[in-house]
C-alpha cells in the first residue's frame, strides 16, 4: 500500500455512506494530498472507481485483503 495523508475508516457502513464520508474528507484535503479509504461494502470496489471517474480524483490502488477494501485517492 502506497504512502497517504489521511485514513478514513468506512468499515461497517454500506452504500453511499463510504462515498459520502471520502467525499467530505477530500474536501477538507490540498490538491495532490491522498486519501487512504477503508470500508467492508463489497460494492464500495465498483462506487469507488465510478466517484474518482465523475470526480477527477485518482484511484491511484484499490485492493480486497481480509474481507476490508483499500483505496487510494489522490485529491485532483
């Protein structure tokens, strides 16, 4: 897993609630900073790459590892 600037901890809330939350906290973020995303919703894989899409912020990884899903966004 790559470096990061901040860690949002989803885990345990469903669709669009992990979305919502990485949302804010980019808003919060410098243009270039990047956000580590941890969440247990196996659809966060598909709504992830669909937000960094829609968004322009990267999806710089994206991987399953004990039943938890990591991402990377990099703020645009």
């Amino acid at each position: 897993m790559g470096e990061f600037d901040q860690e949002l901890d989803a885990c345990g809330l469903n669709c669009p609630l992990p979305i919502l939350k990485a949302k804010k906290a980019l808003g919060a973020m410098a243009s270039g900073e990047v956000l580590r995303v941890i969440a247990t919703d196996a659809g966060s894989v598909k709504d992830f790459e669909a937000f960094s899409r829609q968004t322009g912020n990267a999806l710089l990884e994206s991987h399953e590892e004990d039943d938890k899903f990591y991402f990377l966004l990099k703020k645009s």
